[in-house]
C-alpha cells in the first residue's frame, strides 16, 4: 500500500465550479501537508501549506486536514480555465522525506 | 535568479550506458531531492540530501546512485540504465527542513532504448 493515495482523475469541470481534490494517507506521522500546482511540461509549484489539522484560506483556494481520518481536500471556488493543471499532495513527518501523491489531472472548460 | 537548474533536459540512452544528471541551486538551501515522475505513478522519491554530506534513500532508490558534490550541488547516476528507468526527473531544493517549500527544476526527460 502506498503512503500516500490520491485519485488520477481526470477531473472535468465548467467554469465557475466547485472543485474538491482530496489525498488520503497511512502514516500517522505526517504533519506537514502541502498541495501543488503542476502545468504541463513543467516543474510543480507550492499552491498551499498546512501544519497539523485545520483550515486554511487564500483566495479561491482553501486547504483542509482531518488528522483523525488522514484525510486532506483542496477546494477551487469559481473554478477558470487557468485552474487547469494536475494537483499532487504532498506530506511529510519529522523526517526531510516529502512524499507526493500520484497527482489529480483537472480540466476547467469554458 | 535561476533557483534550480538541472543539465541535460533530454537524453536519450542505450540499455546499459551510464549517465549523470546535474542539478545546481543557487538559493542556498540545504535540503536537494531527486524525483522521477511517470504516468500515472505520480512524483516518486528517489533520493534526497538533508545537508552537504548527507543522502537517503527515498522510495525508488534501486538503479541509481547520488552524489552531494557541495551545498550547491546534487547528482543522480544511473550506472547501468534500463528501459523501466525512462522517466521525467526532477530535482527539488528545500531551505527549511520539513516546513519550507521544495522548488524544482523544469525536469530532465530520460528515454532508454
């Protein structure tokens, strides 16, 4: 079993909606919890970071951490075709290991 | 500010020939990891370097050998390459440890025929 599950997708959506992105994970370990950006052809980019559970907010982006459940959803409002992209998670524990998951392709169209 | 620089973006190799990936920050960061990025598989931890002088296995490590030349610098050998090592590569630096953001680089696309 993988450390870290995330699903593939592909996510289709129109403009204007709701996207939920969700990881799932099996080390207790991890409190460190990271989502990113990642355009075709390119490297990823940091998006949003959280530390342990909870919330956080920026812009039409919104993170969320259920330590209970090893749990974490990323949230796009007002989704634009920009949004397109694949969004891996990422986590780590008390260690510098980072661990992704495989990274959900999302499609926003007009 | 170049950040993360990685040398060759393409190689092509036979089965067998032996290769180096270069990667360079100039952030200072003290933290550099190796990851290689395939379909469907996600971004998979080859390697990874703590500080100058220090590298860990990650998930992948089978096949390929790394090397942190300086706090700068950080490669990742393949010494026999085989076609189930085709693959994008990316090197990433870190200048807090758990906490700090990983840059990447644009990535390296390795073929072995």
């Amino acid at each position: 079993q993988k450390e870290v599950e995330q699903d593939p997708g592909p996510l289709s959506v129109p403009e204007g909606a709701i996207v939920s992105l969700n990881c799932t994970y099996s080390n207790s370990a991890f409190q460190y919890f990271m989502w990113y950006r990642q355009y075709s052809r390119k490297g990823p980019e940091l998006l949003m970071y959280t530390y342990s559970s909870g919330n956080k907010e920026d812009g039409r982006f919104t993170a969320q951490v259920d330590k209970s459940s090893k749990y974490i959803s990323l949230f796009i409002r007002d989704s634009q075709p920009s949004d397109s992209a694949t969004y891996l998670c990422a986590m780590s524990g008390d260690t510098d290991k980072l661990i992704f998951g495989t990274g959900t392709r999302l499609q926003v169209f007009p | 500010n170049a950040g993360v620089t990685q040398t060759p973006k393409f190689q092509v190799l036979k089965t067998g020939q032996s290769m180096t990936l270069q990667c360079a920050q100039d952030m200072n960061h003290n933290s550099m990891y190796w990851y290689r990025q395939d379909p469907g598989m996600g971004l998979r931890l080859i390697y990874y370097s703590a500080s100058e002088g220090t590298t860990d296995k990650g998930e992948v490590p089978n096949g390929y050998n790394v090397s942190r030349l300086n706090k700068r610098e950080f490669s990742l050998r393949l010494e026999s390459a085989a076609p189930s090592q085709t693959s994008v590569y990316f090197c990433a630096s870190r200048g807090r440890p758990n906490t700090g953001e990983l840059f990447f680089g644009e990535g390296s696309r390795l073929t072995v025929l």
